[in-house]
C-alpha cells in the first residue's frame, strides 16, 4: 500500500506556486456540482480506452473528498489575482516546489510593482529575483518575451482580455509562447477563466498512470496492432493523459480534482 494522504484544511492552499483560497461547499452546492449530462466536445487520444469512466471520477472524487475536503473557488479568486499572476506564477513552478516558486513568485512582486516595470527591466535583474525558483535565466527570458508581445500587439502590459475567451482560444492565445503550455494553459482556464480543463501536472499525471487511467505499453501496443493507421494510441505523455482526462472528467468535478491530487502528500491510498 502506498502511504497515506496528509489531510489539508480546506481554506488557503498552494498550487503551482499560487495561492488559492477554497471553499468547503454546503450540501445544497455539494448537490448542484453533481456532473452535468449536456454532450462533451473533447475528444480522447486514447479512444476506446474504458477508464476512467465519468462514474468512476464522481466515486473516487466522493472518497476522496470524504477525506480531504472538496474543493471549491471562494468566488474571490478572480478578482482579486491578475492573470498575469497565474501566467507568471505557474512558469516559475516547473522544475520546482510550490515553496520555491511561490517565494520567487513574492520576491518578483516585492523587485517590481508592476508587471510593465518587469517588462523593461534588465533580463538580468528578472532573473535575480526569481532565482530561487530554479532556471531562472529560462525563465527570465520567457517572462518578459510575453510582457514584452502582450504590450507590443495590444499596447498594454495585461492578459485580462483572456477571461472572454472560450477555454480553446485561451489555449491557442497562450501555447504560441515558448515556456507556456497544455498545463499552464488549463491553469489559467481552470482558476481564473470559469472553463472547466482538468490541468495535468506531474503529480496528476503520475496517479494517473497509479489508477490505470491512461493505457500501459502492453495494452497500447495490442491496440495498435489492430487499430487503423488514424485511431492508434499515441505513446503516453502528460498532454496526451491531460486530453484523455479532460475527455472523461466530468466538467463539475475538474477544480476540485486537480486541486485534491496536486496539494496533498504521499501518494493515493490503496
């Protein structure tokens, strides 16, 4: 058996260096966030694959908020943090811990007051106040090169216009930088655009491949010897799990999934 989840109190928590503010629902709203049944657009690279099934994700989703808490937005959540902040924040949480990144995120702040002064900075001076996050000469450079086209293509230093976007423009607006990806993408969707997208970071990915949600190179090549040349199985990858799981998730059920697999220590009972 692997060991236990540490229970984590629902209230202010981190995730991907940022911190969230959740709420723990009443049984009314419990019931209202029940999965939808309206028809799902997504489409799974692995289809034909059985798991998980919706039904499968409201039964482990239940277990595990039983124990954990499910996780809700306070409501406050887009009001209050520029989506430059999520952008920004969830770069420097590559490679790192949420403790490294979310000080490199405040040491940036408290270095420069606005995201325009971070823009016109010296790449150098960027990379110094980020340092603790790790590849910060990377990460400097993809930062202000996004500052620096944002400012160039609307004439300000702001990626707010991204919360009238469909969750599909969100990703194509932001996955033309370098740096930016699938993950950080259904970030911004998830928490700070109302669209539902069931972000894929290491930690998801790996219990996913724990639960069997994504096929083992056993059963994918056994597949494939039969498929036709156009519905073969991709070979596993976090973006290619994180359209077969934004594919079989219940929309309802995305934020307080990522949120429950991404902030909790130790691995998944058995």
């Amino acid at each position: 058996k692997t060991a236990p989840m540490k229970r984590k109190a629902v209230g202010s928590t981190f995730s991907h260096g940022i911190r969230m503010t959740t709420a723990k629902p009443s049984k009314a709203a419990a019931a209202a966030n029940r999965p939808a049944k309206a028809p799902r657009c997504e489409e799974s690279p692995y289809a034909g694959f059985p798991s998980p099934t919706a039904k499968d994700v409201v039964r482990i989703h239940a277990a595990l908020a039983k124990l954990f808490g499910e996780r809700r937005p306070s409501g406050k959540r887009a009001k209050k943090r520029e989506l430059l902040d999520t952008i920004v924040g969830t770069i420097l949480s590559q490679n790192t811990t949420n403790t490294n990144s979310h000080r490199a995120f405040e040491q940036l702040k408290e270095r420069f007051s606005k995201w325009d002064d971070v823009r016109t900075a010296k790449v150098a001076d960027v990379a110094a106040a980020i340092k603790c996050a790790g590849l910060a000469p990377k990460k400097s450079v993809w930062i202000q090169h996004i500052l620096q086209t944002i400012h160039k293509e609307r004439g300000a230093t702001s990626m707010e216009y991204l919360r009238k976007l469909s969750k599909e423009e969100v990703h194509a607006e932001l996955e033309r930088f370098r740096g930016i990806g699938k993950k950080t993408a259904a970030i911004v969707n998830l928490f700070d655009c109302d669209n539902p997208d069931m972000a894929v970071d290491t930690h998801v990915f790996r219990y996913a491949l724990q639960l069997g949600w994504a096929p083992t190179d056993k059963e994918r090549a056994a597949h494939n010897k039969k498929a036709a040349h156009s519905e073969k199985w991709p070979t596993v990858t976090r973006d290619t799990v994180y359209a077969h799981l934004d594919a079989a998730f219940p929309d309802s059920l995305k934020y307080s999934m990522h949120l429950i697999l991404t902030d909790t220590e130790g691995g998944l009972p058995a």
